[in-house]
C-alpha cells in the first residue's frame, strides 16, 4: 500500500531532528486498530490488518514515502529546566494528507532508542500504551481536541520496569502536529533565530493560517490553550506532567502518561506518581498553561522586534489567557448545570457546588451527570448539602428553555475510571485484550445511556480505588 505522505517537517532544517529508523521489534501483533481513524486519514484498515501493515506500524518495515526522525526540543520538567531532550522513545514516520486536505502525523511511540533517550531504553509496554489508546479515544469522543491511537501492538519482547518484566508495546499515534512549546525553547536556548523564525512560520502555515506574525501566534495559541484546558476541568481530567514539552502548539491534548480522571471531586487532586508536590493538581492546570505560555512567549521575543515593546506585547497576550480560560470555563461549566449561555452572575452557583461537593466527597462525573436524572444528592455523604444548593438551582433553570438537552450534552455518563483502566492493563498483561476491547467500546458513545454498559458509570468501591498512576517511562 501506497501512503499519502507528504513530510513538511521533515523538510525543516536538520538541525529540527534526528533521522532515525525504528529498531525493529521480535514479533509484532496487533492488539487493537482504530479502523474509523485509519478511514479518516484515507488509509486501508484491511491492509494496516495484514501482515504487511503490522509490520510497518512496528516499525519492522518502512512504507515508501516515510521519512523516519526523532523531534528535538527542550522543557520544563517540573519546573526544572532541561535543555535538550527530545523524542528518545518515538519515531515520527512522516505526515498523510487525508481525503479532505488535512495534514496528520503518524508517530510509533516505544519504538527504540534514539539519539534523545539518554539512559532510557526506547522502549515501552502494554500498559501506558493501552492507558494513551484508551483515554486519547475516550477525548476525541468527548469532544475533546486531542491526539489519537491508530494502532496498538504488542512486540513479542520483553520490557523491564521496575526491576519486572513487562509485555512490550508500541503505540502507534496521530496527531495534528508535535511541536510543543519545548520545541521553541530547544532553539531559543540556542540563541538559534533562524531556527526560531522557521518554526514560527512552519506552525503558522500548518495550524494558524491567519495569524501574520509571532504576536499572532502567540495569541492564537493562548486562545488554544486556554479554551482546552477548560475542557479538561469541565471533565474532571488531570493531565499529570504538564511540563512544556508535553503541550502542543497545535491544542491538542498530549501525552497521556500519568494521566487520571477524578472520581471524588477535590480542587487539589493528584495521582501522578512523580508529581510529589502537587505541582500539576487539578486546580492548578490553569496556572501552569499560563506558565508555560509565558515560556513560550520568552522564546517568541527576538522575532518580535524592539525588545521593550516586544516585551510588553507578549505579556498582554499571555495575561490573555485568564480572562479567556474564565469565559470557556463558565461556558463549559454552566453547560454542565443545564445553563446554555452562563455569566458570571452564574459563576457562585457553580462553585458553591463544587465547593459542597470536596466536603462531601462527591464524586465528580456522577454528581453533574445525576443533575438530569434526579440522583445527584445520593453522591453527597450528607444530601442535606445538596439540599440546600438545589432551589438557587431550579431557580436560575427556570429561565432555561432547553435545561435538560443541555446537561445531556456537557455530562458524559461514562469515563475511563482509573480502576477500569487497571483492569484492562492486569488482564493485558497475561494476554487478554477482551476487558480492553469492552470498556472501548462503552466509551465510544459517553453521553448515552446504555444499560448494556451500566457497570461503567459506577464509581470505585473503596478497595477498588487507583490512587497512583505511572508514565511507564
């Protein structure tokens, strides 16, 4: 098969990338294909089936028209900075133009070692690879811009963590693009302007057709973020390792490591297993998309012209993002009470639920989800606090006219559970896809109700409660 590559980035100077082919792999299998995606990019699901695609999702074999490299840039880690590292376990084999025009890039994550992996060994196993296919999918059915899983194999080989051997894997994802803001800081570390400026302009050209400069940029990808990370909260999700080479300029979620959804609603919930501070808790991914941007923004200044102004240009268009997270957040928010249109004289009403609902350890997707059913008060350890916030509710849904289509909307009835997705990776683990291929398929559709999926819209019983998750790195 013949795939419609046509690789912009690869055409970037070298100094952007490594050239690397994957590392072939013992024995690839297919673990699961995401045949509605390979449609969407104009691409044979028959074929990605047969022997043949396998071994190229693998990366035992190139498809002609790839172009195989691993992705330079730096980061934040945690707040540390990095100054160089890079793709050290994926492969990007090059962009399709799908049927429509659209541009997406396919990259193989866990397939070896690159001239980026420093002490790591390239690699990955079922487990995270299985976590990103699930909650990626679960995204896009969402709503939720995000990269996406077209494949997921295992490799026939054997991954060591955590002294244990692990069933290796490979993800193999789709995405708008994979610049992030480490990328920009990779080069402006460098004091590397030309570089810069071609970046700025390859992501104009891909993603911000209308912006004509860095300022432009800048502002449009503050609008990305901040609309996207609204989102996130208005689901309940924590992204785990917000560190600036895990956002795409593109706004696009990225990089499903630690990632979690709440089921008790606490502002200052983590689950990540390296974020020992707290620093990406759910209340706190606002600040640190604010942060990043202004990491970005430093990146952007010498293509800005006179310093000074420069300086005060970008700064506007960071402190941009809190007034436009507010708006989506109550637009986003507001939904989920059945309010289509929310202001901010609406705002107290909401908090002062999400506020009875930390004390009352109220679980967040069922709570909202419960508002249209009639059970919400049943999540609350005590109802009275529920009781009691209800009738400023039914009031200000009084001058709704479509309350109930609203909240059916904004309130998925199910989400990948950090308890159902460690089920799926136990069984994985000893070979068996069949959990995997069921809690699938009961997130394709998250706002319907189906009986036939009812076991997925319980919470956690206490001892079935996931209270850490790994980037698996």
């Amino acid at each position: 098969m013949t795939l419609p590559f046509d690789n912009s980035y690869a055409r970037l100077p070298e100094r952007f990338y490594a050239r690397q082919d994957p590392v072939p792999v013992k024995a690839p299998s297919l673990a699961a294909l995401n045949r509605p995606l390979a449609e969407r990019l104009g691409l044979d699901a028959d074929w990605l089936a047969s022997a043949e695609g396998i071994a190229m999702l693998a990366g035992n074999t190139m498809p002609p028209g790839a172009e195989p490299l691993a992705q330079a840039y730096a980061g934040h880690q945690f707040g540390g900075w990095v100054p160089t590292l890079g793709d050290g376990r994926a492969i990007l084999l090059g962009e399709v133009v799908a049927p429509d025009g659209a541009r997406f890039d396919i990259q193989l994550k866990g397939a070896g070692r690159t001239p980026f992996s420093r002490r790591g060994d390239g690699r990955a196993w079922i487990g995270p690879v299985l976590r990103e296919y699930i909650v990626s999918e679960a995204f896009a059915a969402l709503g939720i811009p995000t990269t996406r899983a077209l494949a997921a194999l295992t490799t026939g080989e054997v991954v060591v963590r955590d002294a244990m051997g692990r069933p290796g894997a490979i993800l193999a994802r789709v995405a708008s693009s994979h610049v992030r803001v480490g990328t920009f800081q990779y080069f402006a570390a460098r004091g590397d302007e030309d570089a810069l400026r071609s970046l700025c302009n390859f992501m104009i050209s891909r993603h911000y057709p209308d912006a004509s400069s860095p300022l432009d940029l800048l502002s449009a990808v503050v609008a990305a973020q901040a609309d996207l990370v609204a989102r996130w909260m208005s689901v309940g999700f924590i992204h785990g390792v917000m560190n600036t080479d895990n956002m795409a300029l593109s706004g696009e979620t990225i990089d499903f490591g630690p990632c979690a959804f709440m089921d008790d609603y606490h502002p200052q919930t983590v689950f990540s297993s390296i974020d020992q501070f707290g620093r990406y808790a759910y209340a706190n991914q606002p600040q640190i998309a604010a942060w990043n941007l202004a990491q970005l923004a430093t990146c952007l200044l010498p293509l800005m012209g006179e310093r000074d102004a420069a300086i005060e240009a970008a700064t506007e268009a960071v402190h941009g993002f809190a007034p436009l997270y507010q708006s989506a957040w109550l637009r986003y928010m507001g939904a989920k009470l059945g309010l289509s249109s929310a202001t901010e004289d609406d705002r107290p009403l909401i908090e002062d639920l999400l506020s009875r609902m930390a004390v009352e350890r109220a679980d967040f997707t069922r709570t909202f989800h419960g508002l249209r059913s009639g059970k919400a008060r049943a999540e609350f350890i005590d109802p009275a606090a529920f009781d009691t916030w209800a009738p400023a509710w039914q009031a200000r849904l009084a001058r709704e006219e479509t309350p109930t289509a609203t909240m059916a909307a904004a309130n998925p009835v199910r989400i990948p559970r950090n308890h159902r997705i460690e089920e799926v990776i136990v069984a994985a683990t000893d070979g068996n896809f069949a959990p995997f291929e069921r809690l699938s398929a009961a997130l394709r559709t998250p706002f319907a109700d189906d009986p036939a999926f009812a076991e997925f819209e319980l919470a956690p019983v206490p001892d079935e409660r996931v209270l850490r998750t790994f980037c698996g790195t």
